[in-house]
C-alpha cells in the first residue's frame, strides 16, 4: 500500500473482513469438564455429545458449586449459551463416549452415536434415538447392537446413515458403514471399508452418500479416505485413489455439503500429506475443484454462505507459497471459489487436552440470518480466557478489537517532512482497519491510513506529515480502529525534522524503489521500508541495525556476522525479470559471502529455522573478494558474471545490477565491470534479502554463505534504470566514479584438436596438437575416465600440465581401458571445447580358467500401462504382462571388474517369482535389451524406454516363489558391457508374473550371471 500524506481522511472500515458472517468475540457460553465431540441443532437448541460427567457456566473453573451434572450429553440455548432442561445420561461400556450426532429433516428425532450402552437407563447399543422436543429416549427406535464405536451420522426422511468401527449391526456384517430405517431396521446398504468410518453426508436432493475415514479401499476398491456410495445400495459411484487424490498417510475426518459442492477436512503425518481442506463438485463426477495443503489437521469443515469454516491447529503454509511454519491457529474462514490466502478471521483456541488438536466439531443455528457458529473439541481456551470445549461467534454487532500498532519509527530525510512507519495491527475478525495518527499528544488525529492486515500477514504502513516545521522536534503515536472498535495507543516515537533533503534518499526514492532497507532503526525489531511499497524486512540472527556508521552522509548501517545474519522482505511476490537492485557495502572478510539476493525460503515464524529455497537474482562476494552476480537462465541453470578486481578491502562501496529482458549489467561504483545476455527467467514467489543465503552449486561459490561486514541502503526498483541513475546514485552518496575496470577476458581458447593414446606396458602416453588462444593458452587439463564418452568435469581431473606442453604419460595403470580428453585454459580461466576423446586399452594377463561374474542390479523398476504416471523404483517386487501391459527394466553394471583379454562365453539371467499367490504365470515372457536413458524414480509407463528388438532369452514361470534362469545370447551382452548392460523383461499375454527387485532378500533378487573364456 502507498504512503500516505498530509491528513488525507479514509472512509472508516467496517467491523467484519467482507464475506465474513460471524464476529471473532466468543459469547458467553456454558462449559464442559470434559471434550466434547459433536454437535447438532434443532429449533434453536445446541446438542452436544461427548467424554463429559458436568457442565459448569463460563468463567468458572470444573467443579465450581455452579457445575450441573450432564454424562456425555448437554443442550442449550443455541442463542444464549445455557443450558436447557433437557438432559440425558448415555453410560455403559469401558470409556462411555457421544461421538456423534444429527437431527431427523422433520426436526423431531436426534440421533445419537457412540460407545454407550444405556441412555437414561434405557437399553441403546452405540445408537439412540431422541425423541424432539421433548426430550426422551424413542423406544420405538430398535437398531440391535452396533458392535463398536459409532463415529458419525447422517438422517434423512426413511433412513440413519451411520459410521465408525463397527464390523457387525445386529449380528450382520457391515463393515464401518451401516444404515438403518426409522424403526431401527436393518437396511441394505452396505458400502464395505477396510478402515475406520469417521464421517459421512447425505447431500440434498441427491441420491448419493458422502463417505470418509481411515480406509484404503470401498467395496474391494482403491479409495483412500473418501468415496461417494450410491444411497440405497451402498455400491461405489466415485473412489479417489490416494495418487492425486488423499495420500495413503492422510485420513479425511469430516466431509460436508452444500447445493453444489461436498468439503473435505484432511489429517496427515508428515510435511508432504494432506491436512488441509478440499472442495470437490456434485455436478461434476465429484471432481476436485481445489485443495489446499497447509498443514494443521483439520477436524471440521462447515460452509456457510461461500465461507468455509474450518477447526483444525493450522501452521504452515508454505506449500500454498503462504506462511511459514510458526504458532498454531485453530480456527479460520475460506471463500469457498479462492480458498488461499485465508479471510481476515481468526478467533482462537488452544490445542487443549485429549490429542490436543483443538476444535472437533462446527455446528451453526439454521435460520440464515442472526446464525451463531458453536465449536467443540478439546480445547480450555477461547482467545486467551478459559473456556472449555464449547465456544460460539455470533453475528455481532460485536466484534474483536484490533491489536496495537508495532514496530513504530520515525525518520526525516526531506526538509519539512517526517515519516511514519509501523506494522499493521491484527484484528481476528477485520482484515481492513483504519490507522489514526497523533502528533504531540493531540487527540486528534492528524491523518488517517487504511491497511489490509491477517494475523499471518501484517505489512508495513507509512504516513508522511508534510506540515512539519524544520529543525523542530516532533513525537508520533498510532492508533488502529475498525469502524466499532479501536486499539491502544502505539509506543510514542520522536524525530526532529531535516532542514535540509538527503541526497541519497532523495535519489532513491525519485527513481522509483518499491523496497528501501536504510537498516538504521535500532529501535525496530523489523527493518522499515522506506518506499512507498512498505515492504518491511524480517531480521533473522540478529544483525545489527544501525551498528555502525553508514556510507552515505546522515545514515548508519547494519552490521552481519557472516555466520546466519539476514533481513529478508516480509511480503512476499513473483520473482522481477526486469528490476534493478543496489546496496552498499564494507567488508575486509577473506570467506565471502551473499550480499543481497531473491529467493522463494522464508524463515519461520518461530524464528529459530530459515530457509532459503531457489536463490538467484543474487550479488556475493567470492573467497578472493570479487563480485560475482548471476540469475538463473531459461535451463535453471546459474548463469554468473564476476569482477577482475577485489572489493574486501574494508571501505565503502557501491554495487548495481541491472536486468533487463535481454540480460543483466553490473556496475561497481558507478561504473559497469560485467555484462551477461541472460535473462532473468526462473519464475516463483519470493522476497529480497541481504546479509547471506544459499549459494549451493553457483560459480565461484565462496567459503561462507553470509557476508561479515556492514550493508546500507539496500534498493530494490521494478524497472531498469540507466548507467546515468546508477552513476548519479554512486556521486549522491558520496562517491567519486572511478575509471573502468579493464573489460574481463571471456574468450575461451580452441578446442584441443590431435588428441591421441598410445601403449607401452602399463604406461599410456597421450598427444595433442596446440590449441590457441586471443591472450595466450597457458595449459592444458587432461581429463580421464573408464567411461567412454564421458564428459568432462572437475572429478574426471587428472592432472594440468603447462602450455608449452603437448603430451602426458600416464603411468602405473591396470589392466583396462582408459579415456582421454584434453581442454585448453587461460589465465582469466576460460575454457575451450574439449578434444575428441583418445582411448588407451592396458592388457593384463588373461586368466587361465574361465572367470564367472556374479552381478545385482544398480536399478530396477517396472511401469504399468493402467497407471501412466506412477513411478514404482523402490518398490520389492515387479511385474510383466502383454496387456494391460507390465514391463520390468533392469540395469547391471560390470564396470572394471570386466577381465581383460577375455571375451564374454555365456549369460543367464535369473529372476525370483514372488511368495504371492498370483505371481506365477503360463505365459512366456522374454527378455529384451533395453535403450535409452531411465531411472528408477522418473521411470513411469509414459516415460519407458524402448525396447530392442532381438529376443535374449524366455522364460514361462509357472511357480510361485521360485528361481528361474534365463539363458541369454551372448554377443548381445558383450556389446554393453563398456558401459551398462539394460534388460527388459515384457510378456505377449494377459497373465502377468511377479518377480522380487533388488529391494528384495540377497537371496531372491535378479543376478545376472556372466562367464568369459580366454
């Protein structure tokens, strides 16, 4: 958001963020001793079920004389929060429990789900009816026994949808799902799930059930944790396997509709699950339509209209290039058609008792208008008070007030004008807030500010009072209101106003910056922005600000350690391809180090873990105290200039680049020392920063990530400016241009041309021709490798002979062949193309016996025609088949331990059928050569490699976990064993054959047998 200036006066902002029903200031509200678990309401009361024996009114603690007995079921007032008078003990069994319950369309029955076996005494096995309003046990409801928990339920006009552990109802098999009429009768349907059951819905005017849990399969079909079921017969009308879907370690916990759309609430283990919330369509063959994969387990998921409320202990969202990992929040509100980032809505509870994971259960009143939303869970606190288990939101008028304004600062650079900095409050349920601004103790504001703020997203905002009087003295206070409500006062800051304009900033700011880090406010514990983009940076390890003076005249600087000190910009946006970025800098540091830089990693918001993620856009110093500056190309590949001269000679400079769509310049105390073509063309979201980060894999990667020495007036722009401004900024602060650095030596000799090997004993002696050069070549590296057709690189380095030499012996070798390529060097340390690549073939005594050769693959896999994109590398077994096609690749590699001299007589291949009852097979299947490049991890049905033609061997495995040998033509084997030899194993017929892989027993996985005769 721009500055504002003078006393422009704002519209005041409304008192709940737009879309947004409810008010985040909790209503008084009865309280449970206990968690409660679920919720329904009906005709204005509240039924809650849960672990419970009391409950108590808000405000007081468990056990206060004012506590009313209640065994795992309470009503109340859905309005006011009391309780009514209807009360109802469900006990008997080990760890009585309500887990579930919901009320009958007519509004006249409850029924209730559990671990109970008696309600009032009267005989109800895991599931009762309640007969509404009165409030008694419906005897006439006789389901039987229900033989485990029952963890979800679901009615409608003729029928009791019902979920959870169970695998019996009244002695008949159902296995986690089960549905009963309005007399308890056992119905047919009967969707079977190998797990637990833990929520289901019955969407209106459909003839579906929704159906989630535990499971991996519905009906003998894959479907992890979510189905849809038809309604009378329970069969299987949409499964969701777990690729692309819900991952194997996540569980849906609660499932939900509206008109058009059903909501899912995700619980995973680990970063890379699923705890996040889905919207999938009813119209659309229950497709997904969005999910969302922070993480924080959500528990309940509630629409109302085209919010999404959600219970859960959200903290990182990072996967949604959101926030990162910090402190949990409980509760949050989506806008159903753009679900990230949240809406500004944010009561809070904590995580609680039981698994401590906070809110359990949503549940609102159903008029439509003047609704509360009630919570349930495990919670004991309610935005910071106690309160346990049961909290509620209502409409308002009441709303919360916003937090006071931090991080306030003052500062003056331009004569007669003082700015104001400060972060944007929180207002748990108002993202959009009024800022008033007081001077000198007024009680009047003398301007206004209007932000949009969460309570994971607070920017800076900035305030510039243009009626300041040079060379005098003023304080400043913040105030932040939104339209019912206002916040304290801020801590008061004091500045006295420049007589006269800075130059530097003046220059800064006129050209356009959209982030300015002065890095001189001490008091701050966040950088301020001093551009009108209040892009305010994040201090990670405590560098220093203002810890030292500073380069350009009336400024100070801050100081890094050169171990882990960063600022880092706490707004977040897509990478600049066009930009200009400048700093200045101090360092004697001999480690070098990052100066400034872009990249997607955050720190977290614990404060105690940074990350740096992709990095690029990025200035560092080199160990020999060069600049270098480099982004990432089209290729992702680091693409880097650097300077001739070095820069730690601890003083003050200043440094520039400047990228364009047609590649980048960097200037060096105003003048330009390098120049690349490269585009800037890496797209991601991220921030700047200085001090350090990642330079993991870039050129001339120093010693130390982070710079030890001061930066200053680091200035980012969203345009390119030109050598005239970079010149101009280099003189405002002080500088004096310098004559050009000499250009840099870029040209690379000749590649080396003549490259041959010759042979004598154990002695290879390699000769090329001279190669040439626009300076003078002054060496050559000589490069081996047992690989033929390697590339050159640092760990193929032999040895660097001198430029007047044209030839190397290679002494001591074992028998072998060896590799050469040569490359020509300068004294910039450019390179040329290498040479042709010369082979040297050192003989060895041949063996007398045959030698036999016993190998395990290096890699195996196989691909499957019915799951195009599924890559299986790790898994123990594989498997062939003509159709739908199975094929198996493996990979054998002989290396050196071919003997030399010899010539390849035989080989076999032997392959292990697995211990399943289906791995055998009466089909033949051959084995193949396999081309092309594959590995295990990338390798899927779509992307195989193909096969050869010519048939090795066959193979017909027609027992179960037993070892079968392929005897296979040898000529086709000897010609890959250079390098590696890739087999294929694929099958003409429908009966497919199951081997063990690599990952199997010592005993049980393939060996490849190979036997060389002189």
């Amino acid at each position: 958001m721009a500055a504002a200036t003078l006393i422009g006066v704002a519209a005041p902002a409304t008192a709940l963020s737009p879309g947004v029903a409810f008010s985040a200031a909790a209503l008084p509200t009865w309280q449970t001793n206990g968690i409660a678990w679920a919720m329904a309401e009906a005709n204005g009361v509240m039924y809650v079920g849960g672990t419970f024996t009391s409950v108590r009114p808000p405000g007081t603690a468990a056990g206060n004389s004012q506590s009313r007995a209640a065994v795992n079921f309470a009503a109340f007032d859905a309005y006011t929060g009391t309780p009514t008078s209807c009360a109802l003990s469900f006990t008997g069994g080990t760890g009585a429990t309500v887990r579930a319950m919901d009320v009958s369309p007519d509004g006249r029955r409850l029924y209730v789900g559990g671990n109970f076996t008696t309600v009032n005494g009267v005989a109800a096995n895991r599931l009762a009816a309640i007969n509404l309003p009165n409030c008694t046990v419906d005897t006439s409801f006789r389901p039987g026994t229900v033989n485990s928990t029952v963890r979800t339920v679901a009615a409608t006009d003729d029928a009791v949808y019902f979920g959870g552990d169970f695998t019996t109802v009244n002695g008949t098999a159902r296995n986690r799902f089960a549905a009963v009429g309005t007399t308890g009768s056992l119905l047919p349907w009967a969707p079977a799930a190998d797990g637990v059951g833990r929520a289901l819905d019955v969407p209106a005017g459909r003839n579906v059930v929704l159906v989630s849990g535990d499971f991996s399969t519905v009906n003998g079909a894959e479907s992890r944790a979510m189905a849809v079921v038809d309604k009378a017969s329970g069969a299987n009308v949409r499964t969701y396997p777990s690729a692309g879907y819900i991952p194997a370690t996540a569980v849906v916990k609660d499932v939900t509709s509206d008109g058009t759309s059903f909501y899912v609430a995700g619980e995973g283990l680990g970063s890379r699950s699923f705890d996040g919330r889905a919207r999938l369509s009813l119209d659309n063959n229950y497709e997904q339509i969005w999910k969302d994969t922070c993480q924080g387990a959500t528990q309940a998921v509630l629409p109302y209209k085209d919010v999404l409320y959600s219970g859960h202990h959200v903290h990182d969202c990072s996967s949604m290039d959101g926030f990162p990992d910090g402190t949990r929040k409980h509760l949050s509100a989506q806008d159903i058609n753009d679900p990230y980032p949240f809406l500004g809505w944010s009561p809070d509870t904590n995580d609680g008792t039981g698994e401590a994971l906070g809110p359990r259960a949503l549940e609102t009143t159903g008029t439509g208008s003047g609704d509360v939303l009630w919570v349930a869970g495990e919670f004991t606190t309610t935005n910071g008070t106690a309160q346990q288990s049961l909290t509620r939101f209502g409409p308002g008028p009441a709303s919360a007030a916003p937090g006071t304004p931090a991080n306030v600062s003052a500062v003056s650079f331009a004569a007669g004008q003082n700015q104001i900095r400060w972060t944007q409050s929180v207002d748990n349920d108002d993202s959009a807030l009024t800022y008033s601004i007081y001077r000198n103790g007024s009680s009047t504001a003398l301007g206004t500010v209007t932000g949009n703020s969460t309570w994971f997203n607070t920017p800076q905002l900035s305030f510039t009072d243009r009626t300041a009087v040079p060379g005098t003295a003023y304080s400043y206070r913040v105030r932040a209101g939104d339209g019912s409500s206002t916040s304290a006062l801020s801590a008061q800051v004091s500045v006295t106003t420049a007589t006269a304009t800075q130059p530097y900033p003046a220059s800064v700011l006129r050209d356009g910056a959209s982030t300015y880090w002065r890095l001189d406010d001490s008091r701050a514990t966040a950088p301020a922005d001093t551009s009108t983009g209040n892009n305010r940076g994040i201090a990670y390890a405590g560098p220093l600000l203002a810890g030292t003076e500073g380069a350009v005249p009336g400024s100070t600087a801050g100081v890094f350690d050169g171990v882990d000190d960063q600022v880092s910009g706490q707004q977040r946006y897509a990478a600049p391809t066009i930009y200009t970025a400048e700093v200045w800098f101090k360092t004697d540091t001999v480690r070098g180090g990052k100066i400034f830089g872009f990249a997607s990693g955050q720190p977290n918001r614990h404060g105690d873990r940074n990350s740096s993620g992709i990095v690029d856009r990025h200035l560092y110093m080199t160990t020999g105290g060069t600049l270098a500056y480099g982004v990432l190309n089209a290729a992702n590949t680091p693409v880097s200039v650097s300077t001739a001269k070095a820069y730690n000679d601890n003083a003050w400079h200043h440094a520039t680049a400047v990228q364009t769509a047609s590649g980048f310049t960097l200037y060096v105390d105003g003048i330009a020392v390098a120049t690349s073509p490269t585009a800037a063309a890496q797209t991601y979201t991220g921030s700047w920063r200085v001090g350090g980060d990642s330079l993991n894999n870039w050129p001339e990667r120093p010693t130390s990530n982070y710079l030890a020495g001061s930066i200053d007036e680091f200035a980012a722009y969203p345009v390119a400016i030109s050598t005239a401004q970079v010149t101009e900024h280099y003189t405002a602060g002080g500088g004096s241009p310098a004559e050009p650095e000499p250009a840099p030596d870029t040209t690379a000799p000749s590649g080396v041309s003549g490259a041959s090997a010759t042979v004598s004993g154990t002695t290879a002696t390699l000769t090329w021709n001279t190669a040439t050069d626009n300076v003078g070549v002054t060496g050559y590296r000589i490069h081996r490798s047992v690989t033929r057709g390697f590339t050159p690189s640092d760990s193929s380095l032999l040895t660097t002979s001198p430029g007047s030499a044209l030839s190397y012996s290679d002494a001591d070798l074992e028998p072998g062949t060896y590799y050469y390529r040569v490359v020509a060097i300068d004294a910039a340390g450019n390179a040329g193309a290498a040479s042709d690549e010369a082979s040297a073939t050192v003989a060895g005594a041949p063996p007398a016996e045959p030698v036999t050769l016993s190998l395990s693959p290096t890699a195996d896999t196989y691909v499957n025609q019915s799951a195009p994109n599924a890559a299986y590398g790790t898994s123990t077994s594989m498997a062939s088949r003509g159709s739908q096609a199975y094929t198996s690749y493996l990979r054998f590699t002989p290396g050196t331990a071919v003997p030399a001299g010899m010539r390849l007589i035989s080989a076999s291949l032997r392959v292990y059928t697995t211990s399943d009852p289906l791995s055998n097979s009466v089909d033949r299947h051959s084995v193949q050569t396999a081309t092309g490049a594959w590995t295990e991890a990338g390798t899927t049905y779509n992307t195989r490699p193909t096969l050869g033609s010519a048939v090795l061997g066959t193979v017909s495995p027609t027992a179960t976990n037993t070892a079968y040998s392929v005897d296979l033509d040898p000529a086709a084997v000897s010609a890959a064993l250079s390098e590696s030899v890739d087999l294929a194993i694929t099958g003409a017929g429908t009966d497919n054959a199951w081997f063990y892989t690599k990952e199997a027993s010592s005993s049980r996985r393939p060996v490849l047998t190979l036997v060389f005769g002189p």
